[in-house]
C-alpha cells in the first residue's frame, strides 16, 4: 500500500560535505577490521576474532602451515585441511605453533666432517645463513658449533675445506638453557648483538634457536594474531568418524 509523507522530499544534490570536517584522527591506520570467527552472543566479547577479515580455503593446494604462519602474520587465519593423517596434521600445527613462539627448530644443520660446498647447498636450498653443526648433523644433536655468513670466504676457501676448521665452536658461542623464556632470550640477543641464540638441553643437545630477525618480524606486523600463549593461531575441522550400522 503506498504512503504519503506531508514533509518535502530531499534529493542528494541538495546536500553537500564540509570540507575539512573530519578530524586529523581519521585516517586508515586508526580504523579497526577486527572480525568475529565465531558466534556470540549479544553484549559478550567473541572468543575468536580477527584482526583482518581474511582466511583461507580449507583445501590442501591452499592451506597449509606456510599459509597459516603468513596470514597469522598479517591477522587472519588459515584452516589447516584435515584429508591427511593425524599425525601430519599434528605436524603441521606444531610448525605453526612454534613459530610464533620464537623458538625456531632448526632446519638447517651439518655434520663436523661436511665441506664448505656442503654449506652452500644447504643454504641455496634453506635460504638461511645460519646452520648448526651437531655430532650427527641433526637438529637435536649435539652442538658442536654453527656456521654463518660471516665465518667463510668463498673466494679465499677451498669447496673441500671441512666446516669443522671454520665454524664458530660452541666454547665461542652464548648459548642458553632449555627453558628460557622468549623475553629472557630475546634480552640476551641484545645485550650481547647476536643474530641467533641456541637453546641447549642439559646435556648439550640443540633444542632450537631464537633469532633476532624474529623479534623484529614482531614489531613489522602489529597486526598478528596470537592466542594466550603468544603464538600464531589457526584453525582446523574437526573429524567426522563414520560408524558402521
């Protein structure tokens, strides 16, 4: 049924802005994108949000723990897909816990007996400068040294040159206990201007590194989304078992 309104009706041409009202505080960086995840109730705070409105397809072409430690970075979340064993998914979740936690398993390391041209391959295919040495060239052996950038010269060295003759040995190294706490690691890299910092169990064995490049990574992306604990959050599907009638 149509209605009549006895007021004059208004165009948009009859209106304009005021040039300059906003305030200087108006700018993008003060707006919020924080997005709920979950449902609500009206008046309670979301147990999940976003900080940016963005997650990922749960496919396993697309999400994956690199994705999930990327988006986490920026606010979002990815779905870890769940069409693989448990324990794979177990494994990845751990990846991109870990992460964030700044307590980096190493993915880089040598045997004492490998060579310079050992080091250069294992950086061209890691992209990290810095490997650990360890008895049996694990990421949980036992630390005997580590290699960086700066301990080499390749123009001056010879491809065969064992590691074990130019690493930096662990007497030489500030290294830190197992249970450090990241700000306590993080105090050490910078008192002493370290790039990286093993973390050593009681009997010698590397456990991981904390690296200086992370802390700053933290401070780039105001934006990350972490849980209680400080780490990267993300999200899986729960499993639908399947009963036999």
């Amino acid at each position: 049924m149509a209605k009549y309104y006895n007021e004059p009706s208004r165009t948009f041409n009859e209106y304009l802005l005021i040039p300059g009202y906003s305030s200087a505080d108006c700018i993008p960086d003060n707006v919020s994108l924080k997005t709920p995840l979950v449902k609500y109730k009206r008046g309670e705070q979301p147990a999940l949000s976003l900080n940016i409105p963005m997650v990922s397809a749960i496919m396993q072409s697309v999400s994956g723990d690199k994705l999930a430690i990327a988006l986490a970075q920026q606010g979002g979340m990815s779905f870890i897909y769940g069409n693989q064993t448990i324990e794979s998914e177990a494994t990845m979740v751990a990846r991109v816990k870990g992460h964030k936690a700044g307590f980096v398993e190493s993915d880089s390391n040598l045997r004492p007996d490998s060579t310079l041209s050992d080091v250069l391959a294992l950086k061209a295919k890691t992209g990290h400068s810095t490997a650990a040495v360890t008895d049996d060239g694990t990421a949980n052996g036992k630390l005997l040294g580590i290699v960086t950038g700066r301990d080499y010269r390749v123009s001056r060295m010879a491809p065969t040159e064992r590691d074990k003759t130019f690493m930096t040995p662990l007497d030489k190294l500030i290294t830190a206990p197992e249970g450090t706490s990241l700000k306590t690691a993080n105090d050490i890299i910078w008192e002493h201007k370290l790039n990286s910092l093993p973390i050593l169990s009681d009997d010698g064995h590397l456990v991981c590194f904390v690296f200086r490049k992370d802390y700053d990574s933290h401070k780039m992306n105001p934006n990350e989304l972490l849980d209680e604990k400080k780490r990267y959050q993300h999200a899986r599907l729960r499993r639908a078992r399947s009963r036999a009638r």
